[in-house]
C-alpha cells in the first residue's frame, strides 16, 4: 500500500509542476506566484521518495522484530532453574509460623474447653460504647 501511495504522491507531484507550467506559459499566472506553486510541487514528488524509503524501513524493522520474537520465545522455551534457597527458606518459614500459631491457639485455650466452647463462650460484647475517651 505504501509504494501504490508513494507512486500516487509522485504522480501527483508531476501533474502539478505540468499544470504550473501550463498555467504560467498561459499567462494566468505571474512569475511571482510561481515559487509557491513550484515548492509545493517539490514537496509532492519529495514525499513520494519518503514513503518509499519508509515502507522500506518498515519492512526490515518487521523483519527484525519477527526475529526478536523467535528469539524471545527460544529463551521462554530454556526455562530458567528456579532459586531453590530462596524457596526452601519460604517453605520452612511458612511452616515455622504455622506451627507456632497452631501452638499458640492450643496453649491459649483453657484445658477441659473444646474449641467451639471456648468461642462460644467468650465475654466479648458486641456493642461497646465508650462515653469519654481517657
């Protein structure tokens, strides 16, 4: 699509200058009108170029990302070796806690008491209103 656009601005650039021409050897233009006419006329066939010269670019940056991406999915496919240290010191840690926390449960409980007596029988109210704050 880019080379039709860039041949299209080309094209259109050439029929300006040959319209300028026509429009200054007809005498309906003066000679001062024509820098404008012929700049914008530059332009025109100047843009066709620049496309040209990015649809190339583009093409080749294309092609280098496709080949990024296969080597990005080369590296995905080596799998890295997990950090073992680290994950055996979360696992005795988290192990560690556990067991203190279930340990403290244990002794926080009256001996005699099962576990769902000793929440139901708990003295929390559940409204508490303080009248003034100390």
């Amino acid at each position: 699509m880019n080379a039709k656009l860039s041949q299209h601005m080309t094209l259109l650039g050439i029929c300006a200058m040959a319209f300028y021409g026509v429009m200054l050897g007809s005498g309906k233009l003066s000679i001062e009108v024509l820098p404008q006419f012929a700049v914008s006329a530059l332009i025109f066939l100047s843009s066709g170029r620049f496309m040209r010269r990015a649809a190339r670019i583009m093409t080749n940056d294309e092609d280098a990302e496709k080949e990024k991406e296969e080597k990005a999915q080369q590296q995905k496919e080596r799998l890295e070796e997990p950090d073992w240290q680290f994950l055996t010191n979360l696992m005795n840690w988290t192990a560690a806690l556990m067991i203190v926390g279930i340990m403290a449960i244990i002794l926080m409980k009256p001996i005699g008491l099962t576990f769902q007596d000793a929440f139901s029988s708990s003295n929390a109210q559940e409204n508490y209103f303080a009248g003034s704050v100390p």
